[in-house]
C-alpha cells in the first residue's frame, strides 16, 4: 500500500466535557486529507475504528455505520463506501482498506480510529485513551501481504458492558479490564512464544517484497517484546523505529507516518514495515507500506 497522508487529533488542555469520537475523528481526518492532498471527494472508501460506547456522534438516528457515517457527512466525502471495525489493530484495518482499494478498484480509502471513553470505567492507566488517527492511502503498485500472529495468551485488554444496574450507579456503559501497566509502559504479561512470533510475521512479510525495506516501526506498548534498535534480515539491517511515549498508542502509528511524510515527501523510495497490536485478540500485526 501507498500512504498519502496521516494525522492525529487529541483532546484539548483542558478537555472539552462535551467533545464526540467524531469530533476527533474529522479533525484528524482533515489533517490527512491535506496532507495527501488529497479533496474528500476523492475519497471512494471510509473505514472507522472505535470501541466507544457513547459519545460518538450528534446523529443518534444514525444506527450503523455509526462512526464512518458522522466522518462522511461532516467531511462531505459523497462517493465514500462506509463501515465500522471495532476492536481492531491498524494493520487489519488498513489490510482490509487496501483489499478493497485493490479488489473493486477503488482509488484513495480513508482509515481513522477515533475514541470518546468518559462514559467507560477503568480508562485510566489501560493504555486506552481519547482523540483519533487518521490515514489516507492507495493501493499501491503492487500487492503487499500482511501477516499476522496469535501471541497464545487471554486477552491484554477486554471491555465489558455493565449490567443495568452498574449504569444507574456509575453512569458507564462498559469498562476497561487491561493487564497494562501504565507505570512501567508494558503489560504485565510476557508471552513465551512472542520472539518466535516476531520472527515468523516479520520474515513472512520481508520474504515477498521485492524492494528494500529501510526501517521497521513498532508501536510502544510492543517495544518491552523487541528490545532491538535494529533487524537483521540475510544481509541487511533495518532500523526499528520504536514509537515515542509521547503520543498515545492508539495513534502512535498515524503520528509517526505524518511525521515521516513531512519529513520525506510521498516517497522515499523505500519501503518501511509496521508493527501494531490487537490488545483484544493477543495478535500481532505486521504490514509493509511504500
């Protein structure tokens, strides 16, 4: 796949009490747009990520796409097909995205992940919280494969929804169980396999290209699991590119792809791999991009 454009929105100082997922999801949207120069119009394909129970959008008309629906109108994207993910990873996201791209020929899809979570318990310190990425992109010209691993432990993260009861008393709708430990930036899980389960989807991907792959992003809360400042693939090393603590995980991969745009234009003439997490499946996912 080819990325144009990415941005991230992220709550004001001080917050705003009555902000939505959509707010942040068109801010960070328009960020992309322009920086792929890219006219909303042009955009054929729109996929939202969000496991935000309320708090998403002012239309509650709208029963489904109940994320992607509020992007496109507001954006005014009228030739977009539209539909919601909920808990996954970008690199299923944007392998779903770039599927469609390649399948049905459509030209420039829009993927953004947007969260609203004050009406959700247990938030803080889960490694979850609000604000949206956003990430235009082609399909590039050629087929890329992603690959996937199962890290073969119960679930990093989970977000039950409360009983009647619990809502009247704490006025939540879900809540957030996370093994994460936001003191020591990791999970307290350590997966036994996880070195071998990098080996296999990194090398999986790095063995079909046919290009030179110059660096190797990884999302931070996968950075305690690959403690490595480089990869060694036969003859070559790749930069692994760990992503700052500075940006929250959820939309580190957006906020480090803006920064690598402005920094090198559309193309730099290699191709870079990502690392992302599923924190819902325990899986791992790995995608290259041009």
């Amino acid at each position: 796949m080819n990325i144009l454009g990415a941005g991230i929105a992220l709550p004001d100082t001080p917050p705003n009490p009555n902000a939505l997922a959509s707010d942040y999801a068109v801010k960070a949207a328009r960020q992309a747009l322009s920086q792929a120069r890219t006219l909303p119009s042009e955009i054929d394909l729109i996929i939202s990520l969000s496991i935000s129970p309320s708090r998403v959008a002012t239309a509650a008309n709208i029963a489904g796409p109940r994320l992607s629906h509020p992007i496109q109108r507001d954006l005014r994207a009228s030739h977009a097909v539209v539909f919601d993910l909920l808990d996954a990873d970008w690199s299923f996201a944007l392998d779903i995205a770039q599927s469609y791209c390649r399948q049905l020929g459509y030209r420039r899809a829009l993927v953004v992940r947007a969260e609203c979570l004050a009406d959700v318990a247990q938030v803080a310190g889960s490694g979850f919280s609000d604000g949206a990425g956003a990430i235009v992109l082609t399909s590039g010209r050629r087929p890329h494969r992603a690959a996937y691993g199962e890290l073969g432990i119960p679930p990093l993260v989970s977000a039950p929804a409360l009983s009647v009861a619990q809502i009247h008393d704490t006025g939540c709708y879900a809540r957030l169980d996370s093994c994460y430990d936001a003191q020591a930036q990791r999970f307290a899980a350590h997966p036994a396999q996880v070195g071998r389960v990098f080996e296999t989807i990194i090398e999986s991907v790095l063995s079909s290209q046919d290009g030179p792959v110059d660096r190797l992003f990884c999302e931070s809360w996968l950075s305690p699991w690959l403690p490595h400042q480089t990869w060694a693939h036969r003859a070559d090393h790749i930069m692994i590119e760990h992503a700052s603590t500075d940006v929250p995980m959820l939309f580190q991969f957006p906020a480090w792809l803006a920064d690598r745009l402005r920094q090198s234009g559309r193309s730099s003439g290699t191709n870079q791999l990502a690392l992302t997490l599923d924190v819902f499946k325990s899986r791992v996912g790995c995608f290259v991009m041009e």
